[in-house]
C-alpha cells in the first residue's frame, strides 16, 4: 500500500516564551493509530489490518491481516508492540511488527483503547461492561492480568506512565459528558482523581518523564498535572479550540504535540502554555495519531480523505491551460513564462504565480558582523522539491550550504543559510531547486 509521505508544518510558535516551531510530516495512509518501533512504523488501519514501513512512512506493507475482534489502537516500546481492540484482545509483535502473536488476556465484553509500557511492564485500558477497567503484564506484554479498579461507569482512552513521579495516569470518560482520571503508583492497583469541575470528556494523557503531564480531550479540553498525575488543572488555553482533540504525545525536543478534528493541533510547553494552528494544506480531515520519529519529529496519521498531494504537475495545472501544457518551452520546469525571466521549478518551488513578473519574495542577502546570511521564503507544502543554497567566491566553484528553518507564518516558511564573511570580500549565493524527495 503506497501512502506518500507529506511534510506538514505545526506552526507552534509562542511569541512570549520563544518557543520554537514544531513541524510534522503527514503520513498519507488510512491509519486509525501509529507507533515507531525502533526504525520502524507500525499502523493500524480503518478497516482493522496492522501494517509496516521501514521508509518512514512513505510504504506499508500488511502484516497482520484484519481479523473478526476489531483492533483499536496500536502502541510500542522499542521491538515490542502491543495492539489491543474489543473484547479485551491484546495481540503483540516482539520484532518491530513484522509478526505477530496473540496474547493471553481475559476477555469481557467492552473494549480495550490504549496501552503503555515501563520497561517489560505494560498497562492496557478501556472499559469492561458500563465501567473502567485496566490490565497489567510483567512479562513484555505475553500475557495480562486486570487490575483492581474503582467501580467507576465509564471508558479510559489514554495511559501513560512518568519515571519521575513513579505513577501510571490513565484518562477518559463517565460514559457521559465528564472525564474520569485514574492513577496507579504500580498499575497493578488504581484510584480515582478528581477531574476539575467542568472538564469534559479526555481522549489522551502524555508525561514528560519529569512529573508534568498534559491530558487533552473534548471540545478542546486541556489539563495539567506538575505532580505526575496526582491532582490535575485546567489549562487557561483548554477550549481555545472548539475541535475534540484526540491524542498527544511528548516530545523531548518540542514539547507536547496534540492532534485533533479538522487537523487542529495544539503545541504545549511547561513555560510557554498552548499555542493553536490548523494545518496548511489542502483537503482536510481529522489527526487521531501523532508519533515521533527519532529527531523527535512528529509524524501525524488520521482520515485523511480529502488530503491533497501538492506536485510541481499540480501548478502547472494552475497556471497554464490548452496547448501550454503540452508546450515544455512554456509550461516545462526549465520554461520562463513571464518577463522576470524566473524558470517556472523556481517560481513553483518559491510559491510564485507563472505568468506575473515579480520583484518581491525573492531570496535575499544580509550582511553582519562575522557573517552572510541568505534568506529564503517557500511554501510549506513542496514534498516533491529538493533546496539547495550554494555559495562561491568567484563563480568557479559553488559549495552547498545547509539551510535552518528559522519561522513559519500561515503557510510560509522562511529560511536561511550563514557563511562566514570571505577574505576576498566577495561571495555570491543561489538557490538550486531539484525535483526530488525533500531534504528537510
């Protein structure tokens, strides 16, 4: 199953706090759930298939075939996944998700929605009947044994566990319009924590392994806990946003990332708070996962039904029409179609109409005090597009340069490359578009 892989910008800026942006990558696929195991993606599909890719997303291949007990979400710890659905399934790959056993579980009737693990011990929660319910395993995931819970109506959607604060936190709902909130300092017992008066349904809880966690859920919900899970609080951002969100993840270099409805996602820091952005890109639909990759990056998948694949094909449709397209001398990547003699790959690479000359948005070049610094606007969206900046002091030979993002706003990006004042007292500067996956 081919599911191309788009670069996608959270553009989670905290002016205040100067929180750095966040970007992600869409994951075209149509995955209900998603997890890295070590080098590889392992995701759960609508129709109830797990799947891998070992490409960062760009590939999956099924290696679980969807059976009669429906999956539900998909989570995992370095090799081991676990996968755990209705009626109390639990089925786990001890090699990357390549394949897989089921695990021995107690069955009930209602449903198991998420797991988490400290080292070989895991936790599963959901609902057994009308009430919460948790399972325990001390042995990777093999095989599980319930928890002792409160006799609570309800459904717990999201658990996590934070190394500091020694504590499991699992969240959900009163089967209601309320949240229900767990602890458990060995997952084996738990107890009920009084959500804030008011907080709706939560959907997911991730911590920071520091003691701080963050829950999110329905309507935008938003709450905080600095004392790993004990007692939570209201977030003055939480319902910013009208979207349900309905998961979040930590980030050792971003923080919290939260996904949700309409591809609303939220970035959160402990000294920052919450910053809202909608996706830029075309088409629409809803974030129900976020993993990371090994940078820290996130990788978001949902039902992406309406999600657009942005090509240099695709402006060209845009901007010529008939025979023009046919016509590689107008239309073609090499093609100059207006009088600011731009090729039209620059003008598709820097989001510039084909036809109108132009003499604003162009790459530019400050000087400092030690330094050249080459700045560059681009649209967020070119997954298909390669950018090189190179630099010569003589025009005989051009070195590449590594461009850094430095910002983003709306759909736009700004970048720059720095290179060291030149002892000649000259230096020049392009920027090379090839067409081709994107180094970003």
């Amino acid at each position: 199953m081919k599911s191309p892989i788009h670069r996608l910008l959270l553009a989670l800026l905290a002016a205040c706090f100067g929180v750095a942006a966040v970007r992600a990558s869409v994951v075209q696929a149509d995955l209900t759930a998603l997890a890295r195991a070590n080098s590889a993606l392992v995701g759960l599909t609508s129709a109830g298939s797990l799947q891998r890719s070992t490409d960062g997303g760009s590939s999956f291949t099924t290696t679980r075939a969807a059976g009669s007990t429906a999956l539900l979400n998909v989570v995992a710890a370095a090799d081991v996944v676990i996968a755990v659905g209705d009626a109390g399934l639990v089925v786990r790959s001890a090699n990357g998700g390549q394949t897989w056993t089921e695990a021995t579980s107690p069955a009930f009737t209602g449903a198991l929605h998420d797991a988490a693990a400290n080292g070989t011990f895991w936790v599963a929660v959901g609902r057994s009947n009308l009430n919460v319910t948790a399972l325990w395993s001390d042995n990777g995931g093999t095989s599980w044994t319930s928890a002792t819970v409160p006799a609570l109506a309800g459904t717990l959607r999201g658990v996590t566990y934070d190394a500091s604060a020694g504590r499991w936190t699992a969240v959900g709902t009163d089967g209601i319009f309320g949240a229900r909130i767990l602890t458990s300092t060995d997952g084996k017992t738990w107890v009920a924590v009084t959500p804030p008066v008011g907080t709706a349904s939560l959907t997911d809880v991730a911590a920071n392994g520091q003691g701080s966690l963050l829950a999110v859920g329905e309507g935008g919900a938003l709450l905080t806990s600095g004392n790993g899970g004990l007692t939570f609080s209201t977030d003055a951002n939480s319902g910013l946003v009208n979207e349900d969100l309905n998961v979040v993840v930590f980030s050792p270099t971003a923080g919290w990332i939260a996904g949700g409805d309409s591809l609303v996602q939220v970035g959160y820091t402990a000294v920052g708070g919450a910053v809202i952005a909608q996706a830029p890109v075309p088409g629409g639909g809803d974030i129900v996962a976020v993993a990371l990759d090994a940078s820290g990056a996130a990788l978001l998948a949902g039902n992406f039904a309406d999600y657009q694949t942005i090509s240099f094909a695709a402006w060209q449709a845009e901007n010529f029409a008939g025979g023009e397209l046919q016509d590689p001398n107008i239309s073609g990547p090499a093609a100059v179609a207006s009088a600011d003699g731009l090729p039209n790959l620059l003008k598709y690479a820097l989001g510039l109409p084909a036809k109108t000359p132009v003499a604003s948005g162009l790459p530019g070049v400050a000087v400092s005090e030690t330094h050249y610094v080459y700045t560059y606007t681009r649209p967020a969206e070119r997954p298909d597009l390669t950018y090189v900046v190179e630099v010569s002091t003589g025009f005989a030979e051009w070195s590449a340069i590594t461009p850094e993002f430095v910002s983003a706003q709306g759909t736009t990006e700004t970048w720059r490359a720095i290179y060291p004042l030149s002892s000649s007292g000259q230096a020049f500067f392009r920027l090379r578009v090839q067409r081709g996956t994107a180094d970003r």
